[in-house]
C-alpha cells in the first residue's frame, strides 16, 4: 500500500503536477491520484492556460461557493423577479439531473458541458445534492462544495422546471418576456434533445450577452453541447487558447471533474488487478443494442458484428475451427494473453467470445481471455449500485488500449474521451444485418452532440453547424450530430 500511494505520488507530480491543485485531501479520493496507475501516460497535455484557467475556477468557486457571504448575498436575490447589475457579484450555473431515467453517460457529458460552459462566462458550477452524484463521483474542487445546499429557495422548485416554467429562457423568448434591460434574477435553460427553436437560442452570441447578466442559470442537459459553443465567436477565441489541441476537451475536463469515489474506485481496481492486470494488451468491447429485438442476447448479427470488427481491423486473432493450428501449443511463458473487457447489459456476448477461443486456437498462438464485470439485464438509473457499476465499467473501458464502442452509445463516448482513445465505432445494423463495414475508426475522441442546434442565430431553421468550420464535422455514427476534431 505504501509503495502504491509513494508511487502514485510519484507520478502525479511528473503527469498530473499541475491539473489538479495541492491543497486537495488524498484520501477522500483515491482515484485522483491513483489512476495514472493504471492508465497509460497520456498523449495530450493540458495546455498551461488551461491550467491557469483551473486554479481562478477554484479560487472562485471557494469566494463564490455555499456558505460563502458571496453565496448568501447571491441567494438573496432570488426572492427578486429583477435584479440590478453591478458586474462584480458572484454567477452560478446550476447543473440539475432529472431525478429518474437519465443514464449516466448522458449525465457526464452533460455535466462536462456545463463545466465548460461555467469556465468559458466565469460562473460557479453547482449540482444538485438529490441525485446519487455524491455516491459516484469526490468534489471536485478544493476548500469548498459543488453541491447547492438544501435550503437553497430554489430546491424547493427544481421539479417544476420544465418547459411551460415561467422562467424558461426559450419560452420566454417566444413570447417576448426577456430584453437587454431588464435582468432577471434566475433563468430555466432547457437544454435536452428535443428542445425548440427558441431553446436553441442560447446558442447565439448576441443571447448570451443577455444570458450572462443572470446571476442564477439552472440548467438540465442530456446533451454534449460542447461543439456548439465553440461555434459562439467570443467563447471561440478563448476556447482556442485553452485547448489548442481542440478535440482534447472532454478528455482534459472529464479527467479534471469527474473522479469517482473510493467505493466506485475500489470496483475499478479490483476488476483490473484480478483480470487485466497481467495482460500485454487489454481491449475493450462495449456492445450496447438499441435495436429492438425479440429472441434472447446474444442477437447473432450483432454478434458477428462484433467478430467480423475485431478480426477486421486486427484488434482480436483469427480462431482456427478447421484444428490445423492445434499444433500451434504454446507455452505460458511465450504465448501473448489478450484480456477482452465486454460491458453490456447481458453476458451472451462475452460468453459466445469466451467459447470461441477456448473451443479453438488462435491463428497467432495468443491466448485470449474475456471478462465482463457486471450482466446488470436493463438500465435501472435510479438505483445507486448500478449506477456504481456502471461508472466503474466506464473507468475500465477507458484502461484498455484500444476499445471497440457501439453507434450513439454516449456510456461509450466517456469511456472513449476519459481513456484519450479513438475507438472503433460499431455503426447500426441496418435491417437486422450486419453493416458493412462492420465498424469504423472514429476521428476523433470527443463525445458527439446528438443534437446540435439547427434553428440558427439569424432565426433560420434548417442551419447545418456541421459544415462552419473545419474542427467541427458531423459525427461518424450520427449524421445529424457535430463533433470536434
Ligand atoms: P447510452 O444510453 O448508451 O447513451 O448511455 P447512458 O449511460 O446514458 O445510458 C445507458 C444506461 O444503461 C447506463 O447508464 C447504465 O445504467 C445502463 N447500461 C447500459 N449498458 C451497460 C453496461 O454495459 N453495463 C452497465 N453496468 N450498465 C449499462
């Protein structure tokens, strides 16, 4: 244990010096530290005003954040329709999960985006306490809490946010009850996937000057939306600055922000100790089926999908089922182990995985062996150890050195960022069958926006954001989708 801890010290201050602050205590979160452990050193630093940009976020949010006279006096005014502006006080965007339903996968790209959202108009990021978000992930941020406090007046009314509330901005807009005069005390911003023209709005640089004289934003996303901000000229030219590298945002952000817990930790370790620890490579399958399907996983197209990707693209070996390399016996000491780590809801693909390389040799002599932690049947998002595990499968995901993802899946577009992967992409078979190609290369690590605003700035429907810029290209398995490369 002390070699692990004088180790991981060790590392931290040659990878990790400067991400994370000093002043954080270790033991409450072990993973911050330890994960350079078990991860391999990664290719993509954050570039030093990213850092910089980091260390003012937490000395703000420690000025600004729950108990702070700052906080109080911010919390004044919501008993206010309207405030007045003096431009120094403290802002805050609130990043609220609906209370069920919402996989985790959704949840972390969204929370990244609003932490981005947060850095880009220097506000304070707050989440809400009532979700299991304290069960899954440490605070992030020294000397101080990201969670609103419970007697906050706006806990009492977080339910009734929705789309017919009073005070949601695209609503508003609609029916013209917002100006540049009048600044109202909090905004509702409705950032779903099915979110209108007007919702779409806040997108656009001119709404966004009104936008950020709000001193409360509550904010609910299911969304990555971090694409479109970079297409807000203002937030661009700083964008550009902290992550000159563009499409490294997700992975700096998510490495930065979301840790998880020393529960969820523990889980992490001790799948990777026990299975994958002692091979010489490690992949990573996520099969996630959103089709519907009437007989009982594994569903074979699906199936030989994953075997035509993986023999493919030379991430797995070929198995001999005519027995002409039986002879191919090799020894513990020569023959090279490949650990697979399947994530799926169900066990029939791992187990049809397993029986294949134990019923055959492989074509190159490696010894293949497979694991699949959790066989969870369907998602069950309010429940705490799911969710536990989920989040701990997404971590393992992210060790490996490759990782074969399925379409539109965002549990594997964390899992893809957080471990600096491009993956190879499962595309969606179309009509039961299994597409061809089987999978393909993604371009780049980010997570995609499903669904990017198409209502433009000049009130325009029909706007195609795929196509502005060069470092935002439409998504390889979502065509209506943008991400950044
Ligand atoms: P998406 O629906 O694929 O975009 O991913 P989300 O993470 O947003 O939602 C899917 C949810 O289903 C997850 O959060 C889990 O609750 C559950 N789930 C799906 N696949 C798996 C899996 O392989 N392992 C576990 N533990 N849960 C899964």
């Amino acid at each position: 244990c002390l070699v692990l801890v004088q180790q991981s010290s060790t590392i931290f201050n040659h990878h990790n010096k400067s991400v994370f602050t000093a002043d954080l205590d270790e033991d409450s979160c072990l993973s911050r530290y330890q994960s350079s452990l078990y991860r391999k050193t990664s290719p993509y630093k954050p570039s030093q005003h990213l850092i910089s940009k980091l260390r003012r976020y937490e000395k703000l949010h420690k000025r600004c954040g729950p108990g702070t006279e700052a906080y109080k006096s911010a919390t004044e005014k919501l008993g206010h329709n309207h405030v007045s502006n003096s431009g120094d006080e403290c802002r805050y965007v609130l990043c609220v999960s609906p209370l069920s339903g919402l996989g985790l996968g959704n949840r972390m790209i969204s929370m990244v985006s609003m932490f981005l959202y947060a850095l880009l108009t220097e506000r304070i990021m707050l989440v809400d306490q009532r979700s299991d978000t304290s069960d899954l992930f440490c605070e992030p941020f020294p000397g101080t809490s990201w969670f609103l406090p419970l007697d906050s007046p706006l806990m009492d009314q977080l339910n009734s946010f929705n789309r017919e509330y009073s005070r949601c901005y695209g609503t508003m807009l609609k029916n013209h009850c917002i100006n540049s005069t009048t600044v109202p005390s909090h905004l509702y911003l409705y950032l779903f996937h099915d979110y209108g023209d007007h919702d779409q709005m806040f997108f656009c640089e001119y709404k966004q000057m009104i936008i950020g004289k709000v001193p409360w934003l509550v904010a609910k996303s299911n969304q990555y939306f971090v694409p479109s901000l970079w297409l807000i000229p203002s937030f661009q030219t700083k964008l550009i600055k902290l992550f000159p590298q563009k499409d490294t945002v997700f992975h700096h952000l998510s490495r930065y922000l979301l840790h998880p817990t020393n529960q969820v930790w523990g889980m992490v370790t001790r799948s990777y100790t026990a299975y994958l620890s002692r091979a010489d490579e490690r992949l990573g399958i996520q099969v996630r089926v959103f089709e519907e399907v009437t007989s009982p996983p594994p569903i074979k197209h699906v199936m030989d999908q994953i075997v035509a990707c993986t023999q493919r693209e030379k991430l797995l070996p070929e198995v001999d089922t005519q027995g002409s390399h039986e002879q191919v016996t090799t020894t513990e000491k020569t023959s090279k182990l490949k650990a697979v780590l399947v994530t799926s809801l169900t066990s029939g693909y791992s187990e049809s995985l397993k029986s294949m390389y134990w019923e055959h040799p492989t074509s190159t002599g490696e010894v293949v062996v497979v694991h699949q932690p959790s066989q969870e049947a369907y998602q069950q998002s309010d429940k705490k150890l799911h969710n536990k595990k989920t989040l701990a499968e997404m971590i393992l995901l992210s060790m490996a050195d490759e990782v074969v993802i399925s379409a539109s899946s965002t549990f594997g577009y964390v899992a893809q960022g957080m471990g600096g992967l491009k993956s190879w992409i499962l595309y969606e078979p179309v009509n039961h069958t299994v597409p061809d190609p089987p999978c393909g290369r993604a371009i780049s690590m980010e997570p995609c926006f499903h669904v990017p605003p198409v209502y433009g700035c000049n009130g325009k429907t029909g706007t195609n954001t795929g196509n502005m810029v060069p470092f935002v290209r439409h998504c390889e398995d979502r065509f209506l989708g943008i991400k950044l490369v």
